[in-house]
C-alpha cells in the first residue's frame, strides 16, 4: 500500500477504530444518585429507536472482573405490561433499591457478575418506551418482532457484543416473550444465541389453571368441602377440568376458588409471604351479584384465567364488579426512584417519556394474547440439539405455580438425562443445602427453588445465582 493511498484511506481507519468499543454517545451513566460509590463496571441507559417511531427504553450494565469471556444476557419481565427495570432494581441488578425510594445498595449476587446484562422495558409503553403515535396496543407476534429488531439495533450501537454467546432470559409472561424472540434470534446467523431460561414463567393456560387447584388444596388453602365440591363438578372418569368447563357448578365453585386465591389477601406471588398493605377488605353477595372493593394497583398481573372467566360472566350470579388483581407488592420504592429528576436525567430519559410505572395498564389493557401454550415454540428449539434451556419455579408462587410448568415441560416429552432429585447450593455459612428439585432431559432442565416466589432472586438471590451460574457455565444442576 502506498504512502498516498494509506493517508486517504486513514480516516476512514480511525473511524473504524473509534467505532469499535465504542458506546453511543451520551447513553453512559457518568453518575447515578442514590450509590455511596460509584461503580467499577460501566452501565448505559438510552434509547433503541425500532422504525423510526418506537423508542425502547435500556439499561445494559457490563459484566463485572474478567467481563472479556462472559456472555451476554437479555432480561424481560412479564404482565404484559411491566418493567424489566423491577428485575434490575429489585432482582438479580447490581443494585437493590432500598425502602426510602432514593438510595441503592449494591447487590452481592448480582447476576452481571456472570453476564453483560440488557433490561429492556418491552413492548413499547412500557416503562419508559414509548413512540410517536402513543397507540400502544400490541399481541404477542409483534412484541417478539420488535423486541428483535430492539436486540439488533443494540448490538449495532454496541458491535463488540455482537460475537458474544447470547443467553435470551425472562420472568413470568416472559414465559410467552421469550421463546417467541428465541424463534426470531435463532434464525439469524449474525446472533450467537447459546440458550434461553423462563422462570415461573407462563408456558400453558391449561396447565397453569389446573394445577393451581391442587396447589392450592394441597398447601391448605381450599378446605374438604370445596375440594369434594370441584372434584364432584370438575372431574370425569379420573380427569378433571379446571381450565374451561361449562358445567354451571364447576363454575361457580372455580369462583369460590379464585377469590381465595387471588382476592382474599393471599400473596399470590409467594404463598409465605406478608401481602404488603394488609388484608385488603372482603368480598359478599349483594342480592345475586357478587360485590369486592377495590384491591388496589397489581404488580405482575396474574394470567387471565381467561377461558373460566367468560363463563363465569356468563352467569347471573357473578357478572360485575370482579377484579383480580392482588395488591401485595409495594412498588412505592421504585416507583419513587425511578421518576426523581436526577435519576431521568443520569439515565438520559427523553423529555416526553410519561411518568415511570411498574406496570402499564394501558399496554396491559391493549394487549392481545396470541397464544395459549408454548409446545410449538419450545419444540422448534430442542428439535434443533443446539440450545441449552431451563425453565425455572420458586415453590410458593401462585401466579404461576411449579407444578403447571412440571407438567408442560413434561408434555415435551424429551428423553429423560437425569432423574428428578434434589440440587445442593452452599449457604452463607459455608453449609449445603438444598436449594430445590431439578429434573434434566437431553436439552432442557426443569428446576424449583425451595421456598421463593414468583420473584426468584429477589426472594432467595444466593440459590437463585448459583442457579443461574450453572446454567451460564453450562456445569450440571
């Protein structure tokens, strides 16, 4: 190459190199409030702007020590309708919230110590994101398209990541919105996807509704005269249907059943644990309609239990005035933090982004579920041999209980690697205990963990770390 050549061509070099490693510019956190020391890992928070008009609001927190061989991992929360950012803060973040909703403390089991962690707040109107034309109605099919499209507008802003295993992750309704990305990500040769992992997540409506019934009898919370009532009504030649039967009895006592579950002060996103606020009132009948008060803000909306539910409003008795959604999460602390000013502006929040909210009723209001169970899905990626995969339960969680995801993991019918037995983590005190049961096939893993809720980490974070190391590492359960 000659000397003139190079020096025309040099720019253009220095341009290449600048880009590479590079973020985009303004989207570092510099400063965040509430840290008595800022950290050692950088952190970005910005915008992906999807067709022009679609704004996404991330938080992507580097690895933290040796971060060159670790990989990167995507994190939803579910609802539909809630911020991933609830994962970050009050999860598997490198930072937790604390109660006065101002100042933050670093968490010792933060999963970026394994991974370069993206929170994305999806779909659109959630959180932060928002766009153009403020029409945040949606449906499965298109949150896993643009979901994509935001994956690859990151990995453009951030090209170093682009070679790095990718690990697609979610919680609760993320049980719908990751496998449906993974169908997206999986068929791009640019995306090194190595895995994917649900936890309590909703996999199958009819799984997680029948189940529910004998989790909650067998944790004491139904009484014999009602279980002899749904076994009676519900049951046939040793089956039951607790999902969508139409036999009026059935019906009614599916009622009985749900208002203890979801209305009665019950903390249906872990059965052991205070509902924050307290009993939130009762419920009686007025004449032939059922009236409750009302039970406050929800937190992750619960699945619909759609298909009973129609046939319950079909009836006279029941037919207004039904809400279900528990109150038993304070979202004060988050909620307070995330819409101070100096945190908007640490975090390069847009001018015209609405007030922060843990949950969107208005995406959760607009949203359209496409589909009823994950088998499909699921199947496409084990048919491939490639993915490592785990879906993952705390044991006391309601809202999607264990046994439902046991079950659906199960109707995959894949070839059993290991038996079901318990798995051993070591304790703060150095002794080992077991942290849950865990049944292995040839490519995916069913795993609980002993004594969380709905919220893993949150509830059990060093379990739920070892947990997530060894499916990262890919070291045996």
């Amino acid at each position: 190459m000659g000397p003139s050549l190079l020096l025309l061509l040099l720019p253009l070099l220095l341009a290449v190199a600048a880009g590479v490693g590079a973020a985009p510019a303004g989207h570092e956190i510099t400063y965040l409030p509430g840290l008595a020391k800022q950290p050692a890992f950088k952190h970005y928070s910005g915008y992906l702007d999807v067709e022009k008009e679609k704004h996404l609001h991330y938080w992507f927190v580097e690895a933290q020590g040796n971060a060159a061989d670790k990989p990167l991992v995507l994190w939803l929360n579910g609802g539909p309708g809630c911020s991933s950012i609830a994962g970050l803060l009050t999860e598997h973040g490198p930072f937790r919230i604390q109660p006065d909703g101002a100042s933050l403390e670093f968490n010792e089991y933060a999963w970026n110590k394994l991974g370069h962690i993206l929170y994305l707040e999806s779909p659109v109107g959630v959180g932060y994101s928002y766009s153009e034309s403020k029409d945040y109605r949606t449906n499965d099919t298109e949150v896993a398209r643009v979901n994509y499209l935001a994956l690859k507008e990151f990995l453009h802003l951030y090209p170093e990541f682009s070679s790095k295993d990718l690990y697609l992750t979610g919680e609760s309704y993320g049980g719908v919105y990751i496998p449906t990305l993974a169908q997206w990500v999986m068929q791009d040769p640019d995306l090194n996807l190595k895995g994917i992992a649900v936890g309590n997540g909703l996999s199958c409506y009819e799984t997680n509704d029948n189940s529910l019934v004998y989790f909650a009898y067998y944790h004491g919370l139904l009484g014999s005269r009602l279980w002899k009532d749904l076994q009676a009504y519900c049951c046939s030649q040793g089956k039951c249907n607790f999902h969508n039967n139409t036999n009026l009895n059935c019906t009614l006592a599916m009622a009985e059943m749900i208002r203890i579950v979801d209305e009665s002060g019950l903390n249906i996103y872990n059965l052991y644990a205070p509902c924050a606020g307290g009993v939130p009132g009762s419920f009686r009948y007025d004449g032939d309609v059922l009236v409750t008060h009302d039970l406050g803000n929800n937190f992750m909306r619960q699945p619909l239990r759609s298909l009973w539910q129609q046939n319950l409003f079909r009836w006279q008795a029941a037919k207004k005035n039904v809400r279900l959604d528990p109150p038993c999460i304070n979202t004060t602390a988050p909620s307070a933090y995330m819409n101070d000013a100096q945190v908007r502006k640490a975090l390069h929040i847009a001018g015209s982004a609405p007030e922060w909210q843990m949950c969107s009723f208005a995406v959760s209001r607009g949203y359209k579920r496409l589909y009823t169970k994950m088998n499909d899905q699921y199947m496409k990626l084990l048919s491939t041999m490639k993915y490592r995969i785990l879906v993952y339960n705390g044991d006391v969680d309601m809202a999607c209980n264990f046994l439902g995801d046991e079950w659906f993991v199960d109707s995959l019918q894949q070839k059993v690697a290991v038996a079901r037995r318990p798995w051993i983590f070591t304790d703060e005190s150095g002794q080992d205990q077991i942290g849950g049961f865990v049944k292995e096939f040839t490519n995916i893993a069913f795993l609980t963990i002993k004594g969380a809720g709905h919220m893993v980490p949150a509830d059990r974070p060093r379990a739920a770390y070892n947990m997530f190391e060894r499916f990262i590492t890919k070291q045996p359960f």
